[in-house]
C-alpha cells in the first residue's frame, strides 16, 4: 500500500499534490495496517517511519516518486 503525507504549514510549497492536503513523495505501507488506516481513515506508520494517510493509487500523480528510504528498505 502506498501513502502521502500531510502538508507541513510553513514546511512545504504552496503547490497542490494528489489530494490538496497531502505531498509526496509517496511512503510504503505494511499491507494490514494500511488496509486498516484506509478503512478507518487515520494516519499509520510507513516503512520509513513517516506518519502518512493511505490513498488509492488513482490519485496519485504521474510524476510522484517512492521515498528512497522506503525503496531501499533503510
């Protein structure tokens, strides 16, 4: 699963991401606490600690990239 984190007043851009209040880049998440995070819609943890919300994939940008740390497991 794949998740975006909440925009930072005063930290990023005023551009708009996938969702107005979310930015990427995008954050692995663990398949059951995503589902769960999704369903409930609350913020879970990705593999490289971030806090993001789940979002379907259909939102996401193109030109969104992976977090590196997510892509390379650390």
């Amino acid at each position: 699963m794949i998740g975006l984190r909440a925009r930072q007043p005063g930290v990023d851009g005023d551009e708009g991401g996938a969702q107005e209040q979310l930015v990427g880049p995008l954050h692995a998440v663990e398949g059951s606490a995503g589902r769960a995070a999704a369903a409930d819609h609350t913020e879970v943890q990705a593999l490289c600690g971030e806090w993001v919300q789940v979002v379907p994939v259909e939102d996401v940008p193109d030109d969104t990239g992976l977090c590196p740390v997510c892509q390379h497991g650390g």
